[in-house]
C-alpha cells in the first residue's frame, strides 16, 4: 500500500481523502527518525503539516492519559539499517 501511495504522489494523482497526504508524510518520516512508528510525534508532524489543530484533540487527549500514546518514542536497534533502507530507494 505504501508504494502505491508513493506512486500516487510522484504521479501528482489526487487523494480522495484530503490531506490523506500529509498524512503519510508524517507516517514515513516517524519511522525514518525511530525505525518504527511513534504515534505521539507522528500527530504533533501531522497537525503541523496540515495546520489542522484541533481536530480529535478530545480523543487524542483521552488516549493520552489513558497511556495510550507513549510521550517518549522507543527506538529499535537498528536504526541506521532503516536509514540506509531509505537513502537506497531514494537514489
């Protein structure tokens, strides 16, 4: 799926969800920091990139205190693998 989504924006095909983008812009980048998804900072790159706010900020809140979303990332050994991974689809 990712690679067709990768596809889709090289080829400037517009999403039938707005802002569904961005929204994977902030997915892959989160892994490219901490070789796996950190939902925390994946929102908080998300919302900036969107300027969309407040939009689930009740909910988003809620799973937070529930502990739902950690505050810090954890890292997985590895990382520099990931990030090679990328530069080489990259070239």
């Amino acid at each position: 799926m990712d690679a067709l989504k990768e596809m889709a924006i090289e080829e400037k095909i517009p999403a039938g969800e707005k802002n569904i983008h961005l929204l994977h812009e902030a997915f892959v980048q989160s892994i490219k920091r901490g070789g796996r998804v950190h939902e925390a900072t994946m929102l908080i790159d998300y919302k900036l990139r969107s300027r969309d706010f407040f939009t689930d900020l009740i909910p988003g809140m809620m799973l937070f205190i529930k502990g739902k979303i950690p505050l810090l990332p954890s890292l997985i050994k590895g990382r520099q693998e990931i990030k090679r991974i990328f530069e080489s689809v990259r070239k």
